[in-house]
C-alpha cells in the first residue's frame, strides 16, 4: 500500500510540474497574465485530481497483477495435484496388475498381456509351472514358511527366464510363463534350468532342517491354429503327465525332462 501512495504522489506531483510549466508557457502567448491564483490552481488542480486518480489506478493494477500471481501459482498447484494424481494412478494400476507377494503379474494381467503379444509374434511356448507338493510345505510348516518357499521359488524362475520372457503368478502355487520366439529345443532347456534352478534352492523351514524343493513343467507350443485357451488345456495335461511320471520334470510335446 505504502508503495501505491508514494507512486501516486510521484504522480501527481510530475503532473503538477507538468500543470505549471504549461500554465507558464501558454498563458502569456494568449495575452494572458500568470498570477497567484492561476499558480495556485496549476498546482493544485493536478495535485487533487491526479493523485486520488493514480492512486485508484496504481491499486487497481497491484490487485490485478497480485490476482494474476494468484491464479498463476493456484494453476502450478493444480498442475503439481494433476502430475501427482496420475502418478498415484499409475502406480495403483500398476499394483493391480501384480500380485502382492511375488511381485510377478497376476492371472488376470498374465493372460491380458499375452493376447496384445499374440498380434506381435507367432512364435513361442507357455510354460505351467507348479511347486511339487506345496500342501506339505503349509500343512507341516505353515502358511508363513509356505510363502518363504513360493518367493525362493520365484526368484528361482526370474533368474532362469530371459530378458524378454512373460511371467506371472496364476494361482496359488502356480505359475505361468511364455517364452517369446522360443522354439520346442529353447523352451525346454529354459524350462530345464527352471526346474533345476528350484531343485538347487536350500529351503529350510526352521529347526535347521532342510527341505527339497521342485517343480513340474507343462509345455505348450504357440500355433496359429490353438487359442490361448487350448494352449492352457495343452499345457496344463502336460503338467499332469509330469506330476503322473513323478514329479520335478519337464513335459513338452514328445519331449520329457526329469531329474
């Protein structure tokens, strides 16, 4: 405020200034006689009239200009929430797509990432892993000591994938996998260094006890000709003839692996 009013002053005193010199300069050349009170209403007439003028005018514009620094840091607000809320959703939608104590994607986000891969390759194999005798593992030990086993077991399968592989968790103790471009020779021996990759973990459920662990794998190989759904049905009898033949083996088409 104090700023306004000094500017306002300045204002009108330069108009006085102004006022005069005019009043000056022009009087005499009309004929004109410059006296005391034609001095006195020079000066003053501009000092009451551009003073209360410049000085509304002045307010006016800090309003203005502090309304529009307002509204400018009001819109970085809104911008920073905007930015902050579809960061917040993304990662909620992200967290929606796996699940919460493997990290791998759920069911639900494994079978919806693989029917966008379908468009891009026609070439690979699904993988149904299953944890050999997992009720065991809860019955025996626990929930808590079953869930240690499934994220050994986890890792297990993330480290033996590759780069480009697919990999989710669609049940309890079930996992899937697709092997993009893999033909039947690479799908089995990445399916191979799955089951060993497990086979090698040391769990031990407490007491210093050591259990083995093990997965069966059923393969199924991508063609043109099969749905993701026959492929699951072809996979999963896979999975059933290695758990028939004795578990922690690999079954794919012709081709059987086990330790």
């Amino acid at each position: 405020m104090k700023q306004v009013l000094a500017k306002a002053a300045l204002f009108a005193v330069v108009s006085a200034a102004a006022s005069l010199l005019i009043v000056v300069a022009l009087v005499p050349l009309i004929g004109g006689v410059v006296e005391g009170n034609a001095l006195l209403m020079a000066l003053l007439c501009p000092l009451v009239i551009a003073f209360p003028a410049s000085g509304h005018t002045l307010w006016q514009k800090k309003k203005l200009s502090d309304a529009l620094l307002e509204l400018t840091r009001a819109h970085d607000e809104l911008a920073d929430a905007h930015m902050q809320l579809a960061e917040a959703h993304a990662r909620l939608s992200e967290k929606a797509r796996h699940d919460d104590m493997t990290g791998l994607l759920n069911r639900e986000a494994f079978f919806a990432t693989l029917k966008s891969l379908r468009r891009r390759t026609d070439s690979g194999a699904l993988l149904i892993i299953d944890a050999d005798n997992f009720k065991y593992i809860n019955d025996t030990h626990g929930h808590q000591q079953g869930d240690v086993a499934l994220k050994l077991i986890t890792e297990a399968i993330r480290t033996a994938l590759r780069e480009d592989d697919l990999v989710g968790r669609i049940g309890g103790e079930e996992f899937g996998a697709f092997l993009v471009g893999a033909d039947v020779n690479e799908a089995v021996e990445v399916a191979e260094r799955i089951r060993l990759a497990v086979e090698a973990i040391h769990f031990s459920p407490g007491e210093g006890k050591y259990l083995p662990l093990s997965v069966s794998i059923g393969a199924s190989r991508l063609r043109q000709q099969l749905t993701w759904s026959e492929m699951m049905r072809e996979a999963d009898r896979r999975l059933y003839e290695a758990k028939r033949r004795g578990r922690n083996r690999v079954v794919f088409e012709t081709v059987a692996k086990a330790a």
